[in-house]
C-alpha cells in the first residue's frame, strides 16, 4: 500500500538563491486564451465567482471561473457583464443533454475558455461531454478543462478525450464532505505529483483545486507540478462574492457552502430534503470581510517570496527546482506560530 501525503506533510527545502528582488520574479502564465499575471481561478461555486469575482478576479491579473448553477439565459448575461468590463473568464458546463444548448448559447456570445465540471469527472458521461464539445466546437480556438480527477490514469484518459487542461483534486476542498460521506479521494501532495506526470506524458495542463489555504499551499502545488491552482474558502466572504451580507450578532456574515451540499442541491433542483441523495458537501457562513484584490495580491506577494527560497525565476521553473521532505506532525506543528505563553 503507497503512502500519499498533503500540503501540511510536506515541507519545501530553501535553496541558494540569486534573487536580489522578489518584484523580479515572474509569476505570470497563460490559460486558454487568457494571460495570467498570476496562476490563480476562483472555483466556479456559486458563493465564489460571479460576474463581480471574474472582473476583480481580472483586474487583479487572476481569473475568474463562472459557476454553472443558474439558467442558461443568466449565464449569458453573467458572461456578457464580465466582457463588457473588458475582462474574459471561464464559463462552465455540466455533463448533462441541455450542457450543449448552454455551451452553444455561451459560445455565441463569445466565450471560447469552457469548464466541464462534475464531482467525479473519470466518467462515461465526462467522455460523451468532452466528445459533443469537440465534434461540435472543433480544437482551433476552444479551450477545455476538465474535471475534477485524482489520478494519473484518469488524467490520461481525459486528454484522449480532447481536454486541454484537467482539474485535480477529489475531497480535499474547505466544504467537501465526499471524502467522509463516500470513503473516495486522494491526499492533494502526492494527487498532484503523480497527475502531473502524466499530464506532462499526454501534453496537458493540471489545475490543483480544492484544500489550499495559504500561500505557502500554492507554492507547494506548483511544486509538486500544477499549472495553477483554483481557491473557493481562500475567497469566501469578501466584497465580490455573490450573495447578501447578513447582520448577525456576532458580526457581518456570507454564506460559503459546497455545490454538492444539501442546501445547493435543493436550491438548483426545487426539490425537498427527503428525495435529494446525501449531500457531500457543507454550508456554512464566513466572515464578511473587504475586497478580494488584496487576498490576490498577499497571495502572489506569498507565491513570489516562495520562489526567491526555491530560486525560481518563473512558474515553470518551480517543479524543476524544487526540492521537498516529509515532515512528522511536530515539524507541522514548528511550522506554523506558535508564541509561548508565559510569566517571563
Ligand atoms: P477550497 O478548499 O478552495 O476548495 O474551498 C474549493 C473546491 O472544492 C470543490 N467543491 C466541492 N467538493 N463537495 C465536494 O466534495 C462539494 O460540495 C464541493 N463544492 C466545491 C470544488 O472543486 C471547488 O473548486
């Protein structure tokens, strides 16, 4: 049986380093047809992205994913509003028969960078999305992620099946419960190692998503070989997400919650809690706090300080640099403030 770790089992190892300023460092990429001043999406949940998210998103040099859980003709406007800002973002489709009216509709109106999400993107139905898109929209100027997958295996089949780019991660996100209610999913570290290898086999992209809580996180996925890596919780409760702010007593509150939580569910479906299967995901509510744009650029202040320690002088040179131990949960622990208390 392999051992498989996280993002809080592994520690990156500092290296000499000819950085002289950390402004230097070049954190920028591209995705699709959308140029990244820095490899970060905001997940494509509807407590997350927007059309406010997708252009603060865009102006912070990041990208914004779309979410999918609204009618098509919302997802049209949504889209147009963030174009008319003069940014562009992805636009997500499920894998279901009306998925292609909604990819036709979104086409037309000029979006060409699509995400097919589903919980378990390894998936007769993934195959027949990825299949329909391709016959329909043709390779030349559209762009597909796909996902989300936690294996190599899965990672190779996916690009065969016309993918450009495949979303990694199975329950390891700040409001999944698919691990606990379903037993299924890998531990992110080692998910993205062993997904990015393949992904350089079959020439794709991987999107590490789902449990980065820090800067320090990021660097770590780049380094184990993501491309970027998409952020939900790191987001939630700031100015741009969707959704009202709610006065409580003990403050001003959103909600954050899962897409496969029982509160979305019955949301999208207009149903009751008694025919809906078992959520596996969580709602919950988060501190309102001020604009993503500053998280965004702590972030890419982070990613860049974590570079000039690896000596890397640009994105791709991270997973060639770095060099990675196994901590014991005591080095977790040194790792993260820890102030004594005391009389002295
Ligand atoms: P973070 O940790 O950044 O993770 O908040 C965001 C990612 O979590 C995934 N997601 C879910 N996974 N049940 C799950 O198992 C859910 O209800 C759910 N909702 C979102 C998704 O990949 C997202 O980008």
């Amino acid at each position: 049986m392999k051992k498989y770790y996280t993002f809080n089992d592994v520690f990156l190892i500092p290296q000499f380093s000819d950085c002289e300023s950390r402004s230097l460092l070049d954190t920028s990429s591209k995705i699709g047809s959308i140029s990244l001043d820095v490899p970060i999406i905001s997940a494509n949940m509807d407590t997350i992205t927007g059309p406010k998210m997708a252009v603060s998103m865009s102006a912070s040099g990041a990208c914004g994913a779309l979410h999918r859980f609204n009618t098509v003709s919302q997802a049209v406007r949504e889209y147009v509003t963030v174009r008319e800002s003069g940014a562009d973002c992805f636009v997500s489709v499920g894998v279901n028969d009306g998925d292609l009216q909604r990819a036709r509709a979104l086409y037309s109106a000029g979006a060409r960078n699509f995400i097919v999400d589903i919980a378990h993107g390894h998936s007769t139905m993934m195959r027949h999305t990825l299949s329909t898109l391709r016959n329909t929209f043709g390779h030349d100027d559209f762009y597909i992620v796909a996902g989300n997958v936690a294996t190599p295996e899965a990672v190779r089949d996916l690009a065969t099946w016309g993918a450009d780019c495949i979303k990694v991660g199975i329950g390891g996100g700040s409001c999944c419960s698919t691990r606990v209610i379903t037993g299924h999913g890998v531990p992110m570290f080692s998910c993205l190692l062993e997904c990015a290898e393949e992904a350089d086999k079959a020439g794709v992209k991987i999107i590490a998503d789902g449990g980065i809580r820090s800067s320090g996180d990021i660097v770590k996925s780049l380094a184990a070989g993501a491309d970027y890596v998409m952020v939900g919780s790191l987001l939630a409760g700031t100015l741009e997400t969707p959704g009202e702010v709610i006065e409580t007593t003990s403050g001003k509150v959103k909600v954050f919650r899962g897409m496969a939580s029982t509160s979305a569910m019955i949301d999208r479906n207009n149903r009751n809690k008694t025919d809906m299967p078992v959520g596996e995901g969580v709602k919950t509510v988060v501190p309102a706090r001020g604009s993503s744009v500053v998280i965004v650029n702590d972030l890419q202040s982070g990613l860049r300080s974590g570079m000039s320690y690896m000596n890397a002088h640009n994105i791709s040179e991270i997973p060639l640099v770095a060099r990675w131990g196994v901590q014991t949960s005591s080095g977790a622990f040194e790792g993260t403030p820890h102030i004594l208390q005391g009389d002295s």
